[in-house]
C-alpha cells in the first residue's frame, strides 16, 4: 500500500452531493479573486508538448515524462509535466506589456509520483506568469506576490465559509518567511520534510525562500529544474493543514530565471545539454521577458479549505486496492 494517513474519528466534511458544489465554489470563487488582485489573463494551454522543444517541466530530473509518438508530424510529444516554460513563450507571444500577466488550467500525469493523501499521478493547479521588470527581481518583490496570492486564498475561504458553515476553515494572514538555509540552520537533524512540520507547526502561514542550490550541508533542500526559477529568488507557500497535522504545501514559484542565472544554473546542474534546445537559446539571448511565475495546486487548495483527509475525495485519480481498502473503512470516499 501507498503511504496514507488516517485520521483518528475522521469523518467527510460534507456529503457527496454537496462535496462538488464546493469544489465549484472554491475554484470559481479563487480565479475571480486571483485573477482580480493579481491582474491575470485567463488563456488556453498545452496538454502536450514536443519533446524536442525543451519546453517541458523536468521537476527533479528525475520524473519520467508521458511520451507518446505522433506519425502526423514525424515526432514525439510529451504530456506537460509543468507549464513553467511555456507560459514565458506565451507572455511574449501574446504581447503582454510589464504588470501584465496570465493564468490557465494545467492538468498534467506525473507517473512517477508517490501516492499518499496529498499526492496523486494526476496534478491539477492554476499556471500563472506575469511580467516584471529588472528591478523588480529581488526578494521584497517576491514576498510582496506571496502576501498577494495568500490575501487571495484567505478571501476564498471566507467566501466557502458562508457558503458552507460547517467548513469554517480559519487561516493565518500574517505570513512567516525563512529561508532553506535558516531552516535548516534551525532545525540540522532533520529531514527537509520534517523541518517544513516543524515550522508550519508553529507559522500556520509559511513561506520557505531559496529552494534549489545546494545547502552548507551540501544538499538542497528541495529539487528545482535549474531553468524556470532563480534558486535564489523563488519560495514555497505552506499551509497547516489541521485534519492531516501537517505542512501543505500550496504553490511553489519565483522569479524566473533570467540569462545569466540559467547560464550559472545550467552548470551547477551539470545540464550544460539544454543550451542547445530552442527555449534555452532564446533566453540566454535575452528574447524572453524577465518574469515571475509559478502554479497553485487546484485539489490541494480544496482540500485545505474543506478539510479534506484525502486527494482523492476531491479529484479523481487511480489508487492502489489497498489504499482504496482503507479509506473505504475509514469512511474516506475516493471520487
């Protein structure tokens, strides 16, 4: 069985029917408020893309992409793993100006992923961009989106609060910024995980600060393909997540990568490779806006703001039959 925990006395929060009213509620609800507060375009993207274009997420080197042969076109396509590249191309190609920005629907298959209660093959998040200028690639810029993208998720709350009172989910508004290093300066023994526990534990609303580059202990403490963001310029958002007593985390971004941070990433990655493909030369060209970005999981956010045990009770997914097994006793009712 996958790892799954069950809370003790759990029980769902809202009956089936009434289960996906909310999940309309919260996800309409959140794109009027992101897209509002942040001055977000809605636009179309990609299920796949072209292998060859390097367009795609590699997440953490890793993952294995789904790849499928197209005769029509003489090549293979792969299902996006993330949006993080693409958005980019589509800021410039749509002509956005500085302060503009868009938002889509990603849905993608990640086939690699470990299932628990929080991961499933199948990722549904909004995907956003926005154009930012050079000096606006700096940490207070940063924090100041994060405060934006969390003053949206509490506005959401309140709003699935009145509509479902037996919700009422309360969130923190006053967000506790570390950095990775700091965090691992304070808590040394621990696994990146646990220090995340440990943190958001005591800072229900958290915000963990340059994720990627190796630590002073050598590692980093999280994976980050080193051609989207700036290892010294992107976060991780966190919730705590009461019915799991744990961290969530809710959308990783930053401030992307602009040429000289990916030629100094490309190397410390030993991803020299990627020069060559269409994307990586158009940025080390300086072709592309300097940009912010990032995504906002779709299932997660509907899970912290109804208090979900469970992914699968808002998204549907494959499971083991053992984990199906156990939430079925534990009165967890996968979709």
């Amino acid at each position: 069985m996958n790892k799954i925990i069950i809370p003790e006395g759990y029980k769902a929060p809202l009956d089936a029917y009434d289960m996906q009213r909310a999940i309309v509620c919260v996800k309409d609800t959140f794109q009027q408020e992101f897209s509002r507060i942040m001055n977000l375009k809605r636009v179309s993207a990609p299920l796949f893309v072209l292998g060859s274009s390097g367009i795609n997420d590699n997440l953490n080197g890793v993952e294995r992409p789904v790849e499928f042969d197209v005769p029509a076109v003489d090549a293979d396509a792969q299902v996006v793993q993330s949006l993080a590249k693409w958005k980019r191309l589509a800021l410039k190609r749509y002509a956005f100006k500085v302060g503009d920005g868009l938002y889509t629907d990603m849905n993608a298959i990640r086939r690699d992923e470990e299932l628990d209660n929080l991961h499933s093959i199948y990722v549904d998040q909004w995907d956003w961009e926005k154009i930012i200028t050079k000096e606006n690639r700096n940490i207070d810029f940063l924090k100041m989106i994060v405060r934006n993208i969390v003053r949206s998720i509490i506005a959401t709350s309140e709003i699935v609060n009145a509509c479902y009172p037996q919700l009422n989910t309360r969130l923190d508004r006053e967000v506790a910024f570390i950095t990775s290093q700091e965090l691992e300066d304070m808590y040394p023994t621990l696994s990146s995980h646990d220090r995340e526990n440990r943190f958001v534990k005591k800072h229900p609303t958290a915000c963990i600060l340059k994720i990627g580059g190796p630590l002073r202990s050598g590692k980093p403490h999280d994976g980050r393909s080193p051609d989207y963001d700036d290892w010294e310029l992107n976060c991780d958002i966190f919730f705590w997540h009461k019915t799991l007593n744990r961290a969530m985390e809710i959308s990783s971004m930053g401030i992307r990568v602009d040429s000289e941070a990916l030629d100094r990433q490309l190397t410390i990655a030993g991803c020299d490779d990627r020069r060559d493909l269409p994307f990586h030369k158009m940025l080390l060209a300086g072709e592309l806006p300097l940009t912010i970005g990032g995504g906002i999981g779709q299932s997660r956010l509907c899970m912290l703001l109804m208090g979900c045990a469970h992914i699968g009770e808002v998204q549907v997914s494959v499971w083991d039959y053992k984990t199906i097994e156990a939430c079925s006793r534990s009165g967890i009712n996968l979709r």
